[in-house]
C-alpha cells in the first residue's frame, strides 16, 4: 500500500491538473491581505496596462446615446472612473473584427517564481525541512494561527507570536509583487495546471465587442495576471472571474459553470429596472445602471 503523503500528492497533483491555480484566487491568503494593507490599488490590470490605454481625449461615436446622467460605459460594466474613460476612448470601433490584443503573461513562462521554486526544494532535500516556509506568507499565515492557538488554548505564549506576523507584514508590505516573483506554489501550480480544463475563461466570440470592431481590452486590463482569455494557453490563469464580471458584452463564462458572474445580469434578474429616455430600460443595483435594451 502506497505510504499517505503519495496519497496525498497524487490527490493534490490531480485537483491542480483540473482547476489549475484556483487556489491562488480563492484559498490563499496573500490576496485578501495585499488588499488590507494596500486598499487604494486596483485589484485587477498589470503593470504595462498603462501602455495599452487609449488617449484620454477621444470622443465618443455620435450614435452613442447617453442614459439619464449615467454615461454609455457606466450603463455597460461594474468598472472603476479609469476604466470607463479608458474604453470610451476605444469604442471607435469599425465593422471589421479585431484579433485579439493578447497578454503580457499568456502561454507558459519561466521566470523567477521558477528558480525559487527549485531552491525551495533543493533546501528542503538538503536540511529534511520546508525551510522555505519559514519565510513564505502562507507558512507565516498558519504558524500565526498556530502561534494564536498556543498562546490561548494551552496558556503558553512563545516568541512565534510576534515575530511571525512581524515578518508578515513586513513582506506584504515590502515584497508588493510575492505572487507575481517569489512565489514557488504559483509557479508549480502553473507548470501542473497549464492545460486544467475546470474554470478556464471562455469567450463567445459572437458576444465579444472585438468581434463587433470595438477595440475592448477590458479583460486583460481587469486581469491579475495580465492574460488575454482568448488566448488557448492560460497557465496563469486563477479562476478569479475579474474578466467575466467586468466584460461590457458579458462574452466571458468560467466553464464549465456557464452562468454569467456580472452584476449586470444579476441585476436584470432582480427586476430593478427603470426607464430610459433612449426608449429602453435601464436596470439601477444601487450602484451603476446597466443598459437591459
């Protein structure tokens, strides 16, 4: 009989094979505390998202109608002040489809993740203990709890208290791009799951504004890891859904789970419509209207 730990890492090979790196989007840590301790960045787009940004004095198409006070880009998608003058800019689109504008990080690519990687398990062949998780948010995560549970459950306190989430912060707060340059579990997670069939965006290309001659780059400009969900080669690819909740078209679906994440189609689900003076309906969550015509 195999011993437990091949067990369980042909269990967790297998689910990685299947949803890819899922677990960086809705089990990791680091995420949600990169969003705490820097709450004004924008949790989506990458950093060359600024070169492929349309001039900012482009005017609208004069077939756009305007809804009430909201503007066309507003009735389309949930997306930040930026983002809307962004693509308000880059809907002069032509009866011509576009090909899609790719990403910085589509396909599969070796970079420092990779070599961090390596080391993590040379040291930990050499010294029989993952030493790299001494020093890894994750490891730190959980030796804080395990630190918490020491400290209050059997009323013995030790130094792991303070200088684990100490040196949490610190690299959550230093180390702004962990997931993107040092991380070992996203880029084993990427070379295991780089063809994982569960959870991978799916565009319909005859919803796509792309298809329609807009030059749309919602979806790589919202994506974490810069991708282009058109793209057949999504290793990096979280799962995280950015990309078909912010679609203007709702284009993009997380297969096998077709159902649309937009706000804008749960809002028309809720029936909170209201009039438009275009003759249509606009359905108003509270938060942004969404063109129902």
């Amino acid at each position: 009989m195999a011993p437990p730990v091949l067990l369980m890492l042909a269990c967790m090979v297998l689910v990685i094979a299947l949803v890819g790196r899922l677990f960086c989007s809705w089990i990791c840590p680091v995420p949600p505390l990169s969003r705490f301790f820097h709450p004004k960045e924008k949790r989506g787009g990458s950093a060359d998202s600024e070169s492929r940004d349309a001039p900012r004095d482009s005017a609208l198409p004069e077939s756009v109608e305007f809804a009430n006070d909201a503007s066309p880009i507003a009735a389309m998608a949930p997306l930040s002040a930026e983002e809307k003058q962004w693509l308000a800019a880059s809907c002069r689109g032509s009866s011509r489809p576009l090909k899609p504008v790719g990403g910085a990080r589509d396909g599969v690519q070796i970079d420092s993740r990779h070599f961090v990687l390596a080391g993590a398990v040379a040291s930990s062949a050499v010294f029989g203990f993952p030493i790299f998780c001494l020093v890894c948010p994750i490891g730190l995560v959980f030796g804080t709890l395990v630190a918490l549970w020491i400290a209050f459950v059997d009323h013995n306190p030790t130094w792991m208290l303070l200088v684990f989430p100490l040196v949490l912060v610190l690299e959550l707060v230093v180390f702004r791009k962990w997931c993107h340059v040092l991380c070992p579990l996203g880029a084993l997670m990427s070379l295991v799951g780089a063809k994982a069939p569960l959870g991978k965006p799916r565009v319909a290309t005859e919803k796509c504004l792309r298809s329609k001659g807009i030059d749309c780059q919602v979806c790589t400009h919202v994506c974490p890891e810069a991708l282009d969900p058109h793209g057949k080669a999504l290793s990096e690819c979280t799962r995280c859904g950015l990309c078909a909740e912010h679609c203007p078209g709702e284009a993009i679906s997380l297969a096998p789970w077709a159902r649309a994440r937009s706000k804008r189609a749960a809002c028309e689900r809720s029936g909170k419509r209201v009039p438009s003076i275009s003759g249509g309906n606009l359905c108003d969550d509270g938060e942004v209207k969404y063109d129902c015509k």
